[in-house]
C-alpha cells in the first residue's frame, strides 16, 4: 500500500488529476519492481495558486 499527500496547482479537476496519479504511479511501480501494488492513497493536502500566471495574463496587482 502506498500513500501519497500532494500539493495541487489551483484551477485543474482534483478528482481527475488524483486518479491519474494513483493509476500512474500503480502502474510504474508494478512495472519497475515487479511488486504487486494493493492501494494508492492519493489525497491533496493543500492547493496551490500560482500568481505568476496571473502577472503573465496582465492582472498584477487586481484583487
């Protein structure tokens, strides 16, 4: 059994992108060790935002 905390950039589906993580890292860890993988627990511990974006996009300094 694995278990994952990961941080996630603000504005992607957390449902979508934790499910890819779980399958991915099953699959990579099966593949490369030959070990049967049970579980991945994957959970998002906090959301990043990324203001760097924003600067990029011309919305420095607006709240």
């Amino acid at each position: 059994v694995l278990d994952l905390d990961l941080a996630l950039q603000y504005g992607f589906n957390a449902p979508r992108v934790l499910q890819e993580v779980q399958e991915r890292v099953s699959s990579q860890v099966e593949s490369f060790t030959a070990i049967n993988v049970i579980a991945v627990n994957v959970r998002a511990r906090r959301v990043v935002y990324d203001r760097s974006a924003d600067r990029k996009a011309g919305y420095a300094g607006r709240r």
